[in-house]
C-alpha cells in the first residue's frame, strides 16, 4: 500500500544516517518508491540526502531527483560534477532532463550537455530548450513509439522492444507517413489483440485528437481534460509528429493555474514559487501593490463621509453602523464574485450569460439584503429596548439601518458579479476582482446609500 | 484537431435539423467525438436533441449520455422506456453506468436493471451503487483484466482478447492469487516485449500500489497524483482486488474539491450543483447563512462604537476615516489567509509549521502596514495643505491614522494566516476563514486600535 512518513520512521532513518547502518537504509529505500524518497530528503538535511543519495540505483536516483523541491534538487546538483549530473539526465525522460536543465546556470548547462553520452537524449534536451516553458512544446517529452504507416503489427512489437528502455509508459504507438506527419494511433491494447501479421494501415486509428507546439498550457489542459485522454500527441505547424504529453504534466499545470486564480482572488498578485519557498522581498512585492491599490480605492470613502460630516455632527449615532453596513456589501459582492469567477473557469457560463446572471443575482441580493435588513432592525429595535438609548426616533434609525442593509447587499451582489464579466469581457483575468477589490468598489457607494436613507428618513427630526 | 463549436456551425445544425437535413447529420455528427457532441446537445432544445440522438451508432449514444450535464440526461432519459435506458447502461463502463442509474427514480432504476442484457453488468452497478459516491468504491469501475499468477503470457493475450469489448482503455493487467488476492501488475509493455511463453510469475510487477474501498476520494486524488498514476486498482478489506479508478474520474474529484474551497474562500457553503443549475432557494440558503452569521459578527463593530461615541462627538473627523482602517485590516488579513489556505491545500504547508508562518507573517505585515501607514499620513498631510480642513491638529490626526494602519495591517496580517491553520488544527476546513470571515473578526479590533491610538495622540487635545 501507500508509504506515510511518520515521525517514528523519520527519527528511525536519521538514527541510521549517524550511525551508518547500511543494512536498515538499503532494505528500507528498496521498499520506497521515488516521490516517498523525495518526500523524506525534502526534510533532510543537505548532508543526510548526499549520504542516502548513494545508496539509490541509478533509475531510482534519476527519478527522485525529479520529484524533490526545486530547492533541494539545486542543493543536490551544486554538490555534482557536471559528468554526474549527465548520468542522471540520461537517466530521465527528456522533459524532465529538460526542466532540471534549464535551472542550471548557462555555463553548467553547456559542460552537462556534453557530458551526455546519450547523443539522442542531448539533442532531444536542446531541442525541448527552445519551446516556452508554457507551451505545449515546452510541456512535450520527446519519447514515444511511432511506426511507419506501411508496417506490420509485428514490426510494431520489434519497436516498441528497442525502444522499451527508453519509453517508460506505452498507452498508444504514433502512425506516420513518409513525412513523419502523424497519421493516428494504435492503442497497445488493439496491438495485443490483432493477428500478428496484421498491417498497421488496416488497424490503426485515424482519428486522433493532437496540438501544436506553440499551443498554450492551458489549452492542452482543457483538450485532455474534455477529450479524457492520458497522453496527447503534439506536431509541429507542419503536421509532423514530434512529441507526447502525458497527464501527470498537465495535472501540474492545472493545479499552478488554480494557485494563481486562488491568490488573485486573495487580492495579491501570484506568487511564482511555494509559499514557504517566496523571498521576503517578493512576499512585498506581491502582496503590497495591491493593499496600496486598494488603499487609494478606499481613502475614496474618507472623501466622501466628508460630505456626510454634517449628518454625522448633528446624529452621531449614525457613526455606529457604517462599518456594518458596509462590511455587509462587501460580504455580498465577495460571495457573488467567486461564484461567478469560478463559473467562469469552469467554462458552466459565459460572458455572453450576463443578463441571465444578472437576474439571478438580483433576486439573490434582494432577498438576502431583506433578510439581513430585517435582522438589522430588530437588532437596533431590541437595543433600544434593553440596551443603549437610541432616543424616541429609534425605529427611524432602525429604517434607516434596514432599508440601507436591502440597497447595499443589492448593490454589492450585483456589482460582484458583474465585475469580473466586465474583466473577461475586456481580455482581463477576471480572478482579479476580489473580494477585497469589489468590498472596495462598493464602500463608498454604501456610504451614500446609507446618508441617504439617513436623510429621508431622520431629515427634520435628527437631521 | 481539435472542435470548437462556433455560432456559425451551431445555426447551420439547427438548420439541417429543422429541414431534417440527413446527409448534413451523418457526415457532420461522424467526425465529432463524443464530447464534442455533448456540447452541442447541452446548448439544443430537447426536440432537437431527441431528434439528432437517433442518428448517433449505440456506443457513442451512450458515452454521449455520460458527457452531458446532468440536467440534460435527465429530460432524455426521461423521454426514454427501461428498456431503452437499458441498452444505453449495457454499453457504458460500469462505473459510469452506475452513476447515471442512481440519478433515476427508484421505481425506474428496479424496471432498468431488470431489462439489463448484460448480467454481468447488471450485478457490477447494483455492487457499485453500494458505495459512498466520495470514496475509492464510488469512483470505481468494474471493468479490468486480471490473470492469475500462474499463468502464461499467452493467456494474458487470450484474456485480453475476451474481454477487449469490455474494457475500453487497458494499460495494465492485474495479477491476482487463487483468492483474488492482488499480487501486483503486468504492464501491456511488459506484455508486448516479453517471449510469448513467459511466465507471468516470472514478469510481474509486485510493487503495486492500490488503495481499499473506503478510501475517500481526496486519498484517491492524493495517491494518483503523488505517485503518478493513470489507473489505480482498488481492492476490499481483504486485499482482494475489486475494480480500478482512471485519472480522468479523479480530475473531476480534484476539480469539485477546488471549486468547494473557492466558494468557501468566498464566504458561503460550496454549491452542489453547477452555478447555473444551482436552484433560487438552494442559492439562498448556500449563501445568506454564511452572510447572516458574519452580519451577527459585525453588529458588534456597532457595540463597540457605542463605547467611542463621546470621542467621535467631540472630534467628528476621526469618523471619517474608519471605513479606511477597518477595510485595511480586512484586505492584508485576506491576502493572508488565502496564502495560508492554498499552501496547506497543496501540502506545502502543515499545521506545525505555525511558528515559521506566524514570523513571516509579522514582518510582511509590519512591512506592509508601514506603507499603508506612511501612504496614510500623507494622505492627510496633503489633504490638510490642499483640500480640507483638518484644523491646526492635522498632524496628530495623521499619526493616529498613520500607526493605526500599522497596527490593523499588523493584526490583520496575523489573524489571517493563524486563522486556517486554529481550523485545521481542531479539523475543521481551513478554507472557511474567508476574506469576509476574518474581516469581520479583525474589524471589531480594529475600531479598537485607531480609537486607543486617537486617546493616545489627540487626548487633551481634541478628545
């Protein structure tokens, strides 16, 4: 089953570490699968994860310096020759190699790529340094079985036997014309069961789902995850065939997309790195440009209660519920900002929706604000009762309060949701209309909304 | 290539349905994949879909059926008899299967299984719908090859060929002892390469890893993503193997998980249904809960007012600036919290790792609030020079405002990041500290920072 790292285990190999116990680390890291021995050196001092390193096979090792934290694979691979380094990339798939590559420095880059003994594997490496990071070139591993459209299915067999070293998992074997353009696919299963003189032409599949190389990150996301495939053939602008991305991959990229959605929606600007892994000054950086951003949004509401200071000055009371009263908009608009942010990730609505939305909202804001409305009255009807002194007009205090609490959540709801449509419908990230954000965007209209009601109904009695 | 479903595309099908344009049917819905035809459906009117749903061949009818949004299967299942539905289910993996047969009426889903010509498949679903839908069992399909370990590599084929029908996508064959007992795989690889005599003793994988039934789904996601898995088998308390769940179940899993993390951050209970579907009063209730409580929460800002409405009576200019301290708070401790709520969702972060997560978020948010209140004070500064009137006591105004903002941040920043990690610690979901939820915890203390801070500079003075 599944390893857990435990404490025991984890002070059990440290003991094992100091006192050398070669016998107990070669038994336990031969249980291990690679992300578990990641997952243990991550926590390992550097000197521990040298020592241990040696003790895994070369595969083993290739594989788990894939799997560390950027942090400790650099540690690891500073502490290498460039000829060892070389070993271990022959040792991996070419996008992986690729990706520990290109986090050397560009004169280390150089010495390991020739180093490689695998010519293939560097050319493939050089090849996959051109693409952008988040591409589908850039994502592509160069590895994959591909025969020629006018083989036989045991010709097939023979290939997939050369390369099996190279290629880890087979789900499909790629069929090419004489131009290396990608014909279709041939699932292994279809291999397995057809007599073995068949001719590839005549069991192959010609329909088959592929992206070009310069095709975004998050579209091959979206054809893999709509199409439920687990690897994705990639051709250049040509039709040719030149690589395969697989599902674990994409899973990354979708979970890095979500992170950044999931920041901006936090009102900061996306961290590139681990939480834990982000420098203090960039922690600064991407934290406080959008607090000063919102800060100049809010002095607004300083500006405008300055035109309330009169009101103020003769119904001090009317002081004590401006921060509910805008805290409620807020609340409002946040919640309909992230259903809608997310509904538009998910692709469920589209900017072309917003009417429908629009009346959904509206509704929903109505009846929330008159619930909230009535709570706020009887909660100033039943202070004035046993609590504070809100004078004789107290029930005006308690229309206004209500009344106001209806116009705001209205108000904050629709502008929530409409928000981030207006960000899409302008090419912007709508993830960006956060909760803070849109709390912002509706204050100093809350403000207004509240004198307001204030002045007709308190207008000749407080006021 | 891919599909995309363009309006032009989208009328000239409504058209060919209207004028009952065969030849434009066949050819058009044979080059689609089955999700491309679900789009379609889910945006045609019932009477269109009904009418193009007989041209489809009965394997894509059903995978189409499986694609669709629920409330779309429903109105065409329900415009089919059992025995349609039936032969629909026979042609569906049983997984898939299962979860269309537990969306039907009970009445319906006895008169379906009963018309089921496949009894094989007929006993995997009535298994299958005994599982909680959020675990390992619930995800799982029934559909997978296994040989026993005593067996040839031949036989591994023969098998295959047998139930090739059965099992749409096959990467690996499970190896099982006399009691069903899972021994470990056999990759199709492995099969490929290997001698056709081979043992499969001899080939086998026994490192295997597999989760029991009752593992929850996020255990499942977990386990595939770590270990990169496209399929995992699944066995009972016995260890006796019993289905297998694809990656692409386990996408829709992680998808749901990230969308009831979002709705939460966004201060209201996940929805169970898409934005759209998502009823009037299931809206309601998801949302007006969350904003009842956090109202309950913020009418304590005007408790706490009370006790200062001497100070702002006696210097009605504090008031002017506490939507501007309060939102502060209620920004930096947002960001805060959602960096804090993402990092532990991922893993990067544990609830131990408290006390270096309390550090780096003091001096971020001391940082922070220094900004915010140097910005602050030079916003009065300049406002007094320029625009208003803040009296000859400007400054004193300005220092208030000014380490006020250093104090709110400063909080703010704190509570937010220990906020999810006080919910996870006594296990319940960090991701209900929401923007709205921590501020209106940091609003009360808020009030009280700026009205200490005002007796503290203005006391003599103003106050």
């Amino acid at each position: 089953m599944q390893f857990e790292l435990t404490d025991e285990f984890f002070e059990r190999l440290q003991l094992a570490i100091d006192s050398k116990d070669e016998a107990f680390i070669e038994s336990q890291l031969k249980e291990l699968y690679p992300p578990d021995i990641a997952e243990i050196f991550n926590k390992l001092e550097l000197e521990q994860v040298k020592f241990l390193y040696n003790y895994l096979e070369e595969q083993i090792a290739a594989d788990v310096l894939v799997e560390l934290e950027e942090d400790v694979r650099e540690e690891i691979l500073s502490s290498l020759t460039s000829k060892e380094i070389a070993e271990q990339l022959d040792n991996m798939d070419s996008d992986d190699a690729a990706d520990v590559i290109a986090e050397l420095p560009d004169k280390v880059q150089d010495e390991v790529l020739a180093q490689l003994e695998d010519s293939e594997q560097a050319s493939d490496i050089v090849d996959l340094l051109n693409y952008d990071e988040n591409t589908a070139g850039g994502l592509m591993a160069k590895e994959l079985i591909r025969v020629h459209v006018s083989k036989t299915s045991i010709e097939c067999v023979r290939e997939i036997r050369e390369q099996a070293d190279e290629v880890e998992n087979i789900y499909a074997i790629y069929v090419v014309d004489d131009d290396e353009k990608l014909l279709g696919l041939l699932p292994l299963k279809k291999l397995v069961i057809s007599p073995t003189r068949s001719k590839v032409a005549d069991i192959y599949d010609s329909k088959v789902i592929s992206v070009k190389t310069n095709a975004s990150a998050e579209e091959v996301a979206n054809v893999m995850d709509k199409y439920n495939l687990v690897v994705l053939p990639v051709v250049d602008v040509l039709g040719r065939l030149v690589g395969k991305i697989t599902i674990d991959d994409v899973v990354d990229v979708r979970r890095e997309e979500e992170t950044e959605d999931v920041q901006k929606m936090g009102a900061m600007e996306a961290l590139e790195e681990p939480y834990m892994n982000t420098s203090f000054g960039q922690m600064i950086k991407k934290r406080a440009g959008w607090l000063v951003l919102l800060f100049l949004g809010e002095t607004l509401t300083a500006t405008a209660m300055s035109f309330f200071e009169d009101q103020i000055t003769k119904a001090v009371i009317l002081a004590l519920f401006i921060p509910l009263i805008i805290a409620s908009g807020g609340n409002s608009g946040s919640q309909a900002s992230t259903l809608v942010i997310r509904a538009l990730a998910l692709g469920e609505i589209t900017v072309r929706d917003w009417m429908k939305i629009v009346k959904k909202e509206f509704y929903t804001g109505l009846v929330i604000g008159l619930i909230l409305g009535l709570i706020g009255f009887l909660r100033i009807a039943l202070w004035a009762y046993f609590v504070d002194d809100y004078g004789p007009h107290w029930y005006l205090i308690g229309f206004t309060v209500g009344f106001s609490l209806v116009g705001v959540v209205l108000w904050g709801t629709l502008m929530g949701s409409l928000l981030p449509l207006f960000l899409k419908r302008f090419g912007l990230d709508p993830a960006v209309s956060s909760a803070p954000f849109v709390a912002t965007l509706v204050d100093v209209t809350g403000l207004v909304i509240y004198f307001s009601f204030s002045m007709f109904f308190l207008k000749g009695i407080l006021l």
